[in-house]
C-alpha cells in the first residue's frame, strides 16, 4: 500500500488505497470515475481466468459486499492492483477484495490464489490488520501478547481493567463484574447458558438424556438455542467443513453428514455473539472459541514461565494452532 501522497480525485494529501489507470494515486474517496470499472474489473478476471464469465464475476462481487460504492472500490483496487488476485492479497486495501477473491475460488477460478499470511505464510483467513498487511489471527495474537495482569501467562489481552492492566480470556470472565449468579447454585460464575428462568453455570446447565439433533445418536444432551434441538458434547466439539459454503467451523445444526456452520444455520449476526479473544468466531456463549483455547493450551505447554515460546518450537505452535 502507498504512503500518503496528493490524491489525483481531491488534490489532498491523504493515504493512497489505488491508482488510476493514467498510474495516478488515488484515495478511498476518489476512485477513477472513467469508464464502468466493474465492467473493467470483470474483463480483467475473465482475461486472467477465461474458465470464468462475467456473470460468475459480477456474482461475486455482489457477495464479496452489497452496496454499490464498496463493489466500484473494490473494482477500481484490483484494477489498479491486478496482482491483488494472484497471491498479493495480503496488501488488499479492503476486506472486500479478500472476501471477492474468496469468491471466485468457491465459483472454479484456477488462476485466482488465496493470499498467504505474510508472517506464517499459511493460506487461511487474514482478519487482521498490522504494518498495512494482512496477516491472520494466529500471528497477530503472538504480536499482540503481553504478561496477564492476573496469571502472568502471555497472551493477547482480551480486556483491560479499570486501572488498564491486561487481561487474558480466562481472567476476563472470572473478573468480579463479569460473574453472575447462577439461578441454580445460587453462586456466582461464569455464565455457560442463558435460559429462560436465568443464567446458569456450567455445573447448573440443564442435562437430558435425548437423540442429539444433529448425530442422532442417544446420549446426554444441552437444548440448542440456535435450533431448539438437543445436541451432545460431542456435536459441541465438532470442527467441520461446513455442508452449504464450505468454511472450518464448529458445527451448528444440520446433520452429521451434512454439518452446518453458525452463519448457515442463522445468518442474523444480531443473533450470535463473539468469541472475547478472536471476535471471529460465531457463537451462543460468551467464552473464548475452542481454537483459542487451544492457542492457550499449547502456549502453556510449550511455554516458560513467563508463556513465551522458544524459536525452534515456534513452527510447531502455528502448526497445532492454525490447523483446519
């Protein structure tokens, strides 16, 4: 991405994001405005990859983001920036031109590369945003790592305190103001699920023995709030590709042969959550995802006393962690 320059649209000095097709720096509110430059964008994809149209291309777009004003942005940036969709996506000035790229795989581009993360170099979802690259959650966890104010362990805060001391996920949910009683115990906890009568800790989790809605095996079982169904531990653990878009995710509903993701399940945003650490992954409760659980077992294991992780082990902790 270019340093800020004079932008050929505003004659402002501002942070360039593209340049025009005379090679003139533009920033993300003055896109080259000659010629149609979705028309462009889709000449310029069908040309790299002639296995796609532009109908595939222009429907791709449209799911990579809705309003019109992000689709000519993206379009003047990849104009701008062919190489964007041939491994160089790591300098995408917006999400959207990774999501676009996304796309156009799942359509049967062959040409088209996913991006790898510049840091760890693996080919997975790039949600993180450092020194004007790209890189993936993983790599900017470790960046990010500082020593826990409450265990010592580094790892990235999920939170700060009232004096702004660093906190990690487990610390944050066992904060004071983060504990609420359990209308089953009586006690103040962490909250594992929300029910109609109040909120319940993990050993006050209403159990049934019941035929698991989505194995359909008979074993104890939570109700699902996304489908209204029992579902078993094993179903909770479960990582899959998902049956309907094809993203690693937890299982949410849909069928052991057939397993869908939170989003397939319920597209609402509003309905799901957040995991506290990644802010990624979708999810009903309010504790850290399993892959950063993972991420913080293996930090334990691998690290010293103070979490960090020696060099030569450093390879072997991506590869534990970044797994699909």
């Amino acid at each position: 991405m270019d340093k800020p320059a004079v932008c050929a649209g505003c004659y402002e000095e501002r942070r360039v994001v593209s340049r025009d097709r005379h090679g003139e720096p533009r920033c993300a509110n003055c896109p080259d405005t000659e010629g149609d430059p979705l028309q462009e964008l889709s000449e310029l994809v069908t040309s790299l990859d002639p296995a796609l149209n532009d109908d595939v291309v222009l429907a791709a777009l449209g799911r990579a983001t809705v309003r019109p004003a992000g689709q000519r942005r993206l379009a003047w940036a990849v104009v701008a920036r062919p190489e964007l969709l041939t491994g160089a996506g790591y300098e995408a000035p917006t999400p959207a031109v990774l999501r676009f790229v996304d796309e156009l795989v799942k359509a049967g581009a062959t040409k088209v590369v996913r991006p790898a993360c510049p840091r760890c170099h693996g080919v997975k979802a790039l949600s993180k945003l450092l020194d004007d690259k790209r890189i993936c959650r993983a790599c900017f966890a470790h960046y990010a790592a500082v020593p826990c104010f409450g265990c010592g362990a580094a790892r990235e805060p999920a939170t700060r305190d009232a004096e702004g001391r660093p906190l990690c996920p487990n610390c944050m949910i066992r904060q004071p103001e983060n504990l609420e009683e359990c209308v089953g115990c009586g006690r103040r906890k962490p909250v594992a699920n929300r029910l109609p009568d109040g909120p319940r800790c993990q050993n006050c989790r209403p159990r049934i023995t019941a035929e698991c809605g989505i194995c359909g095996r008979t074993a104890p079982c939570d109700m699902s709030r996304a489908t209204g169904q029992p579902w078993c531990d094993r179903c909770q653990q479960r990582w899959v590709a998902c049956s309907d878009c094809g993203t690693v995710a937890q299982a949410r509903s849909g069928t052991w042969e057939a397993p869908l993701c939170a989003k397939c399940t319920n597209p609402d945003p509003e309905f799901w959550g957040r995991c506290p650490v990644c802010t990624i992954t979708w999810q009903l409760s309010t504790t850290p995802c399993q892959r950063c659980v993972l991420d913080q077992q293996v930090c334990d294991l691998l690290g010293d006393a103070t979490g960090a992780i020696r060099p030569e082990l450093t390879p072997f902790h991506k590869a534990v962690t970044s797994a699909e």
